[in-house]
C-alpha cells in the first residue's frame, strides 16, 4: 500500500503538471488533528480547475492515480440521483492497493459557491486566488442543537415506527421490520444520541459521521445498551432489541428536553411502549 507521503506527492504533483488545476484543497479527516489516523483514512480531495468538462469528458487521467478496483460517479449516478445540481463532479475511486481518493472537480470562478468545510487545508494555489484558510477544525461537524419542533419530530417519528416494527414481527416479516428496526427507528435513536452527547458536553464534542464515535463519549452503560440493541434475525432477540431502544432513547431523550427546556411527551411514550408489549404477547 502506498503511503501517505507518497499519495500526497502524487495528488499534488498531478497539479502541478496540469496547467487546468490551479488550486487543491484537502478536506476530511486528513485534514483534522484530532482524527484517528488509519489505512482507511480517504483522501478528500478539490481539484480547482479552469474547466470541469474535459476531465469528465476524458478520463484517461484516472491510471495517473493507479489501478481502480472500483470507482463511483455520484454526480451522473442513476440510482441515486443529486438531489441538487452543482457546478463540480466528484469521482470516488478505491485502488486496488487499499488507497481510496475522493476527486472533486470544482470550478475555479465559482469557488464561492461551496459548501463549507471547517476542515480543509490548502495545498496549492497557483494564483493566490483562495489565499490562507483558518486553521482546520471540526465546527463544521459539530451536532447543532435542536429546535424544540425538531425535537419533538424525532420522538413522534421514533415511537410512531416502533409500532411497525412491533407488526412486522408479529406477522412474521422478517425484512420488513428489520428494515424499519434499521432505518427510521435507528436514525431517531442515533440523532437523539447525537443530541444528547452534543448537550452534555456543551457542544464541543463530535459523535461523529452517523454516530460513529459515539463509544468515547456515552457513559459507558448507556454505550453498552446501545450495543445491544444490534440483533440478529432471530425474533426475540429483535423484540429485545427495540425495548432496549426505546429504553435508551427515553434516557437521552429525556436528558435533551431538561437541558433544552423542552416538554418531552411522556405520554405518547408509555402509550406506544404497552402497546409494544401487547402486541409482543398476542398469539398469531
């Protein structure tokens, strides 16, 4: 596997010889000091450049970068399609030496029309056209604290999806109610999570993409709750689960609203957890 500094040479020396790229920003985790660094780590890369076309046009320049085990194309993907047209076009591409550079093409002209990242460090600027960025931090990452309508979105959406999982079990529907399990009624509980971990250190700490850091800052019991709510296919072990969630997400959720000021709906809680236990003990 190449290395950092070989990578880094070669991201910036394909630049440099290319008189179409005029700057390249790193952005990611690359950029931020506090990161765990790893051989996973991508490169998330803006190329500013004079024209984007020629490079989605031609892609030929893509061996420079070395033998792509697999690549994707977001920004002409037809299954999942942009939400929202932009001037760049990014190619995420994972070498089959494990390296993994994620290229943005971006129009020089229109560089003001990023989004922007706290992490990002320059590392070249044939014009001068950007000039110093601040030092790379993770303010753009941190969780923002929720609105007190937001809030209450997120327990209503959680306790009302509950109640599907609760039918797919019944019924047997093993796809059914782990997708519901998996989908809405987890990404309530992680945002929920996220919520409680920004609150409880006064929005300083990052729980990370999809919660992925969330073990160093949980107390450890409420970690090891979490955890358990991962089954398997087997149905109690999903019923489990989902009582353990609801458990853990009336703990944050709970702790949220006194820090916020905001009314949590006990009510709405107790109706659909013994509506769960019904449905948990009636016979098929």
């Amino acid at each position: 596997m190449r290395s950092e500094r070989d990578m880094m040479e070669l991201i910036v020396g394909f630049a440099k010889a290319d008189e179409r790229v005029r700057a390249v920003i790193l952005n990611g985790s690359r950029a931020n000091p506090d990161a765990p660094r790893d051989c996973f780590q991508d490169y998330d890369i803006v190329y500013a450049v004079t024209e984007v076309e020629p490079f989605v046009r031609d892609r030929s320049w893509i061996g420079r970068f070395g033998d792509v085990l697999i690549m994707q194309t977001p920004d002409d993907a037809a299954l999942f399609p942009a939400e929202i047209s932009r001037p760049g076009f990014a190619f995420l591409m994972l070498f089959q030496d494990g390296n993994r550079i994620d290229l943005t093409f971006w129009p020089v002209d229109r560089l003001g029309e990023m989004e922007e990242d706290s992490l990002s460090v320059l590392l070249l600027d044939k014009d001068g056209a950007i000039g110093e960025l601040p030092p790379p931090s993770n303010r753009s990452y941190l969780t923002q604290p929720p609105t007190a309508a937001r809030f209450a979105g997120c327990c209503n959406e959680f306790w009302w999806v509950s109640t599907y999982v609760a039918k797919g079990l019944w019924r047997r529907e093993l796809p059914y109610a782990k997708a519901m399990l998996e989908g809405p009624v987890r990404a309530m509980l992680i945002q929920m999570l996220k919520w409680y971990v920004a609150e409880m250190s006064d929005n300083k700490a990052d729980p990370g993409k999809e919660g992925k850091y969330l073990q160093r800052h949980l107390p450890p019991a409420m970690w090891e709750q979490l955890v358990r709510t991962y089954p398997d296919g087997d149905y109690d072990r999903i019923w489990n689960a989902l009582f353990e969630m609801a458990d853990l997400f009336r703990t944050a959720a709970a702790a949220v609203a006194e820090r916020c000021g905001f009314a949590y709906n006990r009510r709405e809680d107790e109706h659909v957890t013994e509506y769960l236990r019904r449905v948990r003990q009636m016979p098929r």
